[in-house]
C-alpha cells in the first residue's frame, strides 16, 4: 500500500496485481534472453479518485534500449486544439509558447502558422543532461525538476502557453512534476495539458491499457484533480474521440488566487473507485475467457499477431498467451529478427504471414489503422486468412466473434 502519486493521500486502494512483467520496449535478441521485470500492480486513490501504478517503473528502467523506438500520438484533434486555445481570454501572436518533449512539434508548427513567432521546446540532452543517446519520455518527466525548470525559465522565459502533450501520465512523481511546471509557466499563463482517457477501456475491461510507462490513468472527471492545490483555474476539459480510446484536453490557467483550489468532484471520485474495483475484479475471469477465445481460435489452424508495440506485449504478458502463437508480424524492419520481451515470440515481416499457414491474425494495432494494415496484406486475405482484433473497441474484436 503507498500513497497517492497525485494527491499524497494514504493509502491507495490496490485492485489487481499483474506480477513481474517486462518493460515492453525492450526487445530481446533470443527468445530465452532474461530481461529486468517489475511488479505491475493497479491501484486508485478514495481521495482524488485518479487510478495508478502502486510502484511506478524506475524512469531509467524505462529508456528504451534502441534508439529508432519512437511513439506517435493521434493527432487530427489538433486544430481544433489549437482553435481552443487561439480563442481563450487576451490569448495572442504576441505570446511565448513553450513545450516539454518532441510530441509537441506539429502542435507548436501549428502556432507558428498562426503567427506565434516565440516558441521553444525542451531538449532532454542540453536542459536536462540527459546522457542516454536513447533518452526519450521517460528521460523528461524523470529528471525535470524545479532547479532544472528555473534554468530553463531563464533561458528562454517563461511560456504563456505550456503544452503537456501525453507525459503527465507518466509522471511517477506528480509533485516535483507540476512543481517544475509552474516554473516554466508565466505567473498568469495558460496550461494545456492532454492525456489518454481509460474510462472506456474500464468498461470494456480491456487490460490492453495498462503499460508500464503510464503511472497514472485519468477519466474526464479526475483529470482536474491533478491540478487541486496548485493554484491554477480549470477553463475546461474537452474529449477528442478515438476509435481505442479518447483523448482529453484540460485547458487551465495559472493563478495566485487563494480560491482557486480544484476540489475532487465527490460524484468522479466514487465513479473512479467503482470503475477501477469492477476492473480488477474481474480480471481473472476475463482472461479465462479471452484465453478459451484463443484456444478456440488456435483449434482451427495457426494464429499469429500483427504490431509489435506494447499493446501486443501486454495483451500476451497479462493474459499468459504465448503458447498459442506462432509469430508476430511488424512493419518496423528493425523490429524484425528480434523477440518480444516476457514471452519469446518472434517477430517477422508480413511476408512471412503471407507464405506461412497461419489462419486468424490478431491485430494489435490501434482500430483507427486496421483498415490500412489488412490493405496491405491483400496476399495473406486472398488465401483465406482472416483479421480479428485483441481490442473490444474495435468492431472485428475477438469479442464479438
């Protein structure tokens, strides 16, 4: 029991334990290479209702161990993003935007396009001193720290706009986090903060969510809570939707004000709670039943999987899969050859998929690029080979079948 990451309340409720598991990112070279695990365990806070890992990944444990591994982020909610935050009170060219990590370059090319000369993003190896060539997320919400942020500040001035594009929910210690925040915003500036929205992957008691780089798992009523205490005004919270899952954009101000204190919704808070105990809950049975599902499937002919990120990880890992498989497909050529970590599985072009006899493939992949990936596997559908997906929200879910 530990406690909250955001709030600092003690304890937090712990709802299900996942055991030791992989960092996904690290791909193996043999099917037997040891690999550095950690328990993976999902708790929530009865205080401010905000889901969360009982012991976050050490952020050095998470850097990745190649360096062409990237992440890319949905992105078609942008414009309207910035639109938002164009219309917001005394907002204009004449402002400084500032940003913290490489997925707010198009968002920062957008305000430029708009007028906004004054922008700067934070370099992980300069700012920070970051000495992994392979430094990426992790690396940034690991070792900003206020001391780091003051330095930065002065540098290049506070930003009257910050964009915080998919970290905060990696940020294992919210405090020092949003501490070094405030130092890199102006006194009356503007703080946009978007993260992943899990409610519907509660719903749908998809474990395909949790990932050990996200500490923390906001809905649209316990994201504000990140910002309780830290004198900031909640302008709002917008959903942008997603096939997989939504995104969320909390727009809030800076202020000194002492009444600008954001209590914990009471109503969220109990829906959190509930949400993330039916979550766990369930979990055994759940993953009895995707496995009789696999088995089902594996009864027929073989089964391979297709995307080689952390979804597909996490999806075998958590559920104890890798028996049923025979390989994994991936468009990354530097993916293939090598195996994903926890299981051995390896990973192959779509070539082989095509000339082998696998009969279903899994799709891990998110539901919005399906349709692109079974375009380009025409040869493999031609011989009879059918797609289903690892995820319920996607309408060829191995759920509905």
């Amino acid at each position: 029991m530990t406690s909250c990451l955001v709030c600092g309340a003690d304890p937090v409720r712990t709802v299900v334990d996942f055991g030791c598991q992989p960092v996904s990112s690290h791909f193996i070279a043999t099917p037997d290479q040891q690999t550095a695990e950690c328990e993976l365990a999902l708790a929530v806070c009865q205080t401010c209702g905000v889901i969360q890992l009982t012991k976050p990944f050490p952020y050095e444990m998470l850097t990745p161990t190649f360096d062409w591994i990237t992440y890319r982020e949905p992105e078609s909610h942008l414009d309207a993003v910035v639109e938002r935050i164009c219309d917001l009170p005394n907002v204009g060219p004449e402002m400084i935007v500032g940003s913290l990590t490489y997925k707010d370059k198009t968002t920062l090319e957008r305000f430029r396009k708009r007028g906004f000369k004054q922008t700067w993003m934070i370099d992980p190896f300069a700012d920070l001193g970051a000495t992994n060539p392979n430094a990426n997320i992790e690396t940034v919400h690991g070792m900003l720290d206020s001391n780091k942020a003051c330095k930065i500040a002065t540098d290049y001035e506070p930003a009257d706009i910050l964009i915080v594009r998919h970290i905060a929910e990696h940020a294992a210690d919210s405090a020092r986090f949003l501490a070094a925040i405030e130092f890199l915003l102006a006194s009356d500036g503007y703080l946009v903060i978007e993260v992943p929205d899990c409610s519907r992957n509660l719903d749908y008691r998809d474990y395909t969510m949790m990932w050990e780089e996200h500490s923390l798992y906001f809905t649209e009523g316990t994201l504000p809570s990140l910002l309780s205490g830290r004198g900031f005004t909640v302008q709002s919270v917008d959903r942008y939707p997603y096939p997989f899952e939504d995104v969320l954009m909390l727009y809030a101000r800076r202020s000194d004000a002492p009444a600008d204190v954001i209590v914990p919704d009471s109503a969220a808070v109990s829906t959190s709670n509930t949400l993330a105990v039916e979550y766990g809950n369930d979990f055994s049975a759940e993953s009895a039943a995707i496995r009789k599902k696999i088995e089902g499937l594996a009864a027929r002919g073989p089964i391979a999987l297709y995307g080689a990120g952390h979804l597909t990880c996490t999806f075998v890992n958590l559920h104890d899969l890798a028996s049923y498989f025979t390989f994994v497909v991936d468009d990354t050529p530097q993916k293939q050859g090598l195996f994903l970590p926890g299981n051995g599985l390896e990973i192959v072009d779509r070539e082989v998929l095509a000339t082998s006899n696998v009969t279903t493939c899994l799709l891990g992949l998110a539901p919005e690029i399906e349709d692109k990936v079974i375009s380009n596997n025409e040869a493999f559908v031609r011989r009879g080979g059918a797609f289903q997906s690892i995820f319920g929200a996607s309408d060829r879910s191995l759920h509905r079948f």
